[in-house]
C-alpha cells in the first residue's frame, strides 16, 4: 500500500512538472509538399514527445512570400505565432524589429558554435546572439533530368550552356517538354541565378547579388546571361504560368519534361515517389556550375513571448531541431543536407553526399555563394525588385537583355 502510494505521489508529480512546462507551441512554416510535409509531421512527432502540443501554421507557397505576408500582420496585432521560418537576411530585419527571443542560452548549453560551420552560424545570429536555428543547408544550382526521356531523344545530359541547348532541341523535336517550370517570380529567379552563375562564375556572381554593383549588374556579362535565360523559356510548356514547382518536378518524374532547375528540396518530390538516384533520375549541377554552389539555409526563429511555458517549448524546439536524429530524418526527407556538421552520411543517397562534399569544397575555395532567389543574399526589398525586373523581362519577348540589364540596376537602387 506504501509503494503504490509512493508509485501514485511520484506519477502526479511528474504529471504536474510535465503540464507546468507543457505548451501549445504554434509554428509557421510552408512545408505543405509531400517530401516537405512528410518532414513537418516527424519534427511534430519529435516536439509531442517532449510533452508538447504541435499547433500547425502552414502557409502553401513554395518560397514563403504568402507565410510572410501573413506572419507581418500577425506580428503587428501582437500576436505572433512561436516560431517561424524564416532565413536569411531577413532574421536581421525581423531582429531590428525587437520582437525575436534570445537563443544563447539554448544555444551554449548544447554547443552550437562546435556544430554549426561559420557561415551557417553567422546568418542565425543577430548582433552575434543567436536568434534562429538552422534547420538544413540546401543546394540551390542543381538540375533534374529523366534519363528516359533523354534515351528517347537521343540526347546527352548537359554540362554546359551550349550543350543544354542541342539537348533542349532534341527532346523538343522527340514531342517532350525540354524543361519543366512554374512561372512564378521566385521559379524565374532560381533559374535565371542558375544562369548567371553558369555564365560568369561566383565572383560575378558575388558582385552582382551580395554587393549589387551597378557596372556588373548593367554588363556586357549579364546581358549574355539574361540572353540564356530568356531563350529557355522557349523549351518550356504552355501550362507553365503559375505551376507550383512540386508539380513542375512532377513532370520530370513522370517522364513528361526532361529537366528542371530547382534546388534539391526536388529531390524530396523523388523520394516520395519511390524514384532511386542514377537509375530513375540524376542530379547535375546547372551547366556551367558544378565547381559553385549556392546555398539556401531554411532556419527557424524563436518570437520573444512572456508565457515561461512556452519559453520551454520554444528551446525545446530549437533543440529537436538541431538534434542527429532530427537532422537525419528530416534531410532525408527533404532532399537537402544536415547543417550540423560530422553526421554520418551513411544514409543519404548519391546526390546529397556530392552536395556535402562540395558544400565543404567550394566554401574553402570561395565558390559557396548565397542564393539571391531564396533570401540568403539580399534584404527582401531588393529581392523583390530583381524579382518584378527578371520575371518582367522572361514573359516579354519586346524587352531586350540590354534594357532589362538597365532596369536590374535601377529597380535595385530603387529598393535600398
């Protein structure tokens, strides 16, 4: 009778300790596809285990612009959600606003600087506190390809931008869309970056869209990359207007378009679909690319909340974030690879262990480059304004690369 007392006193008290650090902890995200969904509900499970409530907050849209949109009128009511994805410079927009939590206590207890390279650290922190916690490094200059529909036409996987062209004709030719693409502004951008880094290398790259020099970005260099850029579109479907990109990558999974330029949250598409690498699909670097990388770090930040409980929840999260386990399951979901660094890569497929070894490759030889079309380069502003001009210029066949190139430079004036 004592035991079973005792059993009963120690079984209440730890329901009580779970139920005071309990919390409904909301999370704003846009993982709604299938690979990125499936994801979603494996951190879910993860958070629920600690003794938390998952609340969902999903905003469909593939570059986030819709979630965005949202979590600025929920911010300003005085009601953000817990936590949100956001990356790139726009942690340090949102830190300028006060209103995100200070990660540095999580953050030290388990070791964060040890596990994070530098460059995946310094964009989490805002004046040099972490604020958000990385949840992946993703590839953004990769191009998917059927080698079936390549068998049928006879043509070769490309490396280069004249190479892509002879394959683009051939599988025109064989009644096969060449290249799968949604025309949304944040598809043309991921392409056209593709392109530019294709074209002129990382270090025009750089110039153009970290430091946005004006003589680079009105050169004779980006008028031959817009040139590129514009003749794809020739290659593409009529139904490419407004096409999500998971049902573009569909479309190469089921042999219907030959390639598409995409990052390697594609892949996720593929795995879900029971495709194997090599076999039933491959992963190239864009032509011209496969000594660059450019990066797209998806990450979460922490709102700064008064509800202690939800406090815990909030480290918690930012803790099964980070975790090996998560950091497997997720990557392997997703297409992408872990940002922490020294996990087995055991698991991963093919493609994901060329992205680990070049990410780590091209960052010692100055070629890890941030993607401007997923926020990792600009303040959103600025992305837009490339974005209206690009997109602009990819559905016009009256506006020439020289006066898009004139525009870029003045449309990125404009936004600073």
């Amino acid at each position: 009778m004592r035991i079973s007392k005792l059993v009963l006193g120690i079984s209440m008290a730890l329901g009580l300790s779970m139920a005071a650090h309990a919390a409904e902890v909301e999370v704003l995200h846009w993982w709604t596809s299938g690979g990125e969904a499936k994801s979603v509900a494996e951190l879910k499970k993860m958070l629920e285990a600690k003794g938390h409530q998952w609340k969902d907050f999903a905003v469909a849209g593939g570059g986030g612009e819709s979630a965005m949109t949202v979590l600025k009128s929920r911010v300003v009511s005085g009601n953000p959600p817990a936590a949100a994805q956001i990356k790139g410079p726009s942690i340090q927009e949102w830190g300028d606003e006060e209103v995100l939590a200070n990660l540095d206590g999580i953050a030290k207890a388990e070791g964060w600087d040890a596990l994070l390279p530098g460059v995946v650290a310094d964009v989490m922190k805002y004046q040099g506190k972490y604020v958000a916690v990385p949840v992946n490094v993703h590839r953004v200059n990769w191009m998917w390809a059927n080698p079936e529909v390549f068998k049928k036409a006879g043509a070769t996987v490309p490396t280069t931008w004249d190479e892509f062209f002879v394959a683009a004709d051939k599988i025109k030719a064989a009644g096969m869309t060449a290249v799968a693409h949604g025309g949304q502004p944040w598809q043309d951008a991921t392409m056209f970056e593709s392109v530019v880094l294709g074209v002129a290398g990382a270090e025009f790259y750089n110039k153009a869209f970290v430091a946005l020099d004006a003589q680079t970005l009105n050169s004779p260099t980006m008028i031959e990359a817009l040139k590129i850029f514009h003749k794809i579109k020739a290659y593409t479907d009529p139904g490419s207007p407004g096409r999500d990109w998971n049902l573009a990558t569909a479309m190469v999974i089921n042999g219907e378009a030959g390639m598409q330029f995409m990052g390697d949250w594609a892949k996720g598409e593929f795995t879900a679909a029971g495709k194997v690498p090599g076999k039933d699909y491959i992963c190239v670097a864009a032509p011209g690319t496969a000594d660059d990388f450019t990066f797209n770090i998806d990450s979460f930040v922490m709102f700064d909340l008064d509800d202690k409980a939800l406090q815990v929840g909030q480290n918690d999260l930012a803790s099964t974030i980070l975790s090996p386990a998560f950091q497997e399951i997720f990557n392997l979901n997703k297409g992408s690879i872990p940002a922490r660094l020294n996990l087995p890569m055991d698991k991963f497929d093919d493609c994901a262990k060329l992205s680990a070894e070049d990410f780590v490759s091209t960052a010692k030889a100055n070629t890890l480059v941030p993607s401007m079309a997923h926020g990792m380069s600009t303040f959103s502003s600025t992305q837009g304004a490339i974005y209206d001009t690009v997109t602009e210029f990819y559905n016009s066949d009256s506006i020439t690369a020289e006066a898009a190139a004139d525009k870029l430079v003045k449309a990125v004036a404009a936004a600073q």
